[in-house]
C-alpha cells in the first residue's frame, strides 16, 4: 500500500504536521510493506530545514521527517514554496520535487491524506 500525506501548514504553530508524521511514522512501524510519500508545499517546506533547534520537551519536524527517511519513506518539497521561502538547506533524504512529481504520486497512491 502507498500512502500520500500533504502537509501545507508551518511546521510549528499548530499541531497538524506533528499529527500527520507521527501517523506516517506509525504506520511504518505497523506494516513495513506500506510506502510513505510526504509532500510538503506552502509553509511546510521549511519543517525540511537542516538544522532545526527545537525547545526542550518540543518536537522536530525535521528529525521526524528523517525517521520517515530512514524507514524507506520519500519526502519531497514543492520547488517554487521552497524558493519563495529561501528554503535551501535540506535534511539529508529530502528533495525538491515538481507539480509533476506530486501528481504521479497522487494518482499511484492507494489514499492520499492532507493536513
């Protein structure tokens, strides 16, 4: 099974892109037969920002965008969101994707979440 999740919100401020990779993570951890795709476009693109600090007892997008990584997942980022943002320095395993890359995902998965 290969499931999309699409995150548009700022990685901090609210709770939704803490919400949807802790379920990518877990469905990992659940079935290592199921494909995660994250796609980050709008503000989240910078959740994929290298060198995130985060305050003790808080979470980290981007170390849960590399626990999704290291378990086989995919995570790309909207290249234009990205750009707009200054986004450039990336987590290691994360990539620039396309419109096009987002839509080949979109039609191969088996359900595509967003948050």
């Amino acid at each position: 099974m290969k499931i999309l999740f699409l995150l548009n919100d700022a990685p901090y401020g609210s709770d939704k892109n803490y919400n949807a990779l802790r379920t990518a993570i877990q469905l990992q951890k659940q079935d290592q037969n199921i494909k995660i795709w994250v796609y980050l476009m709008s503000d989240s693109v910078t959740g994929a920002l290298s060198g995130q600090k985060e305050k003790t007892g808080q979470y980290n997008i981007g170390e849960m965008l590399t626990i999704i990584i290291k378990n086989g997942g995919e995570v790309r980022l909207c290249t234009s969101c990205a750009e707009t943002r200054g986004v450039s320095s990336l987590i290691p395993g994360a990539n620039l994707g396309t419109l096009a890359d987002l839509t080949k995902w979109i039609v191969e998965s088996d359900k595509a979440l967003t948050f």
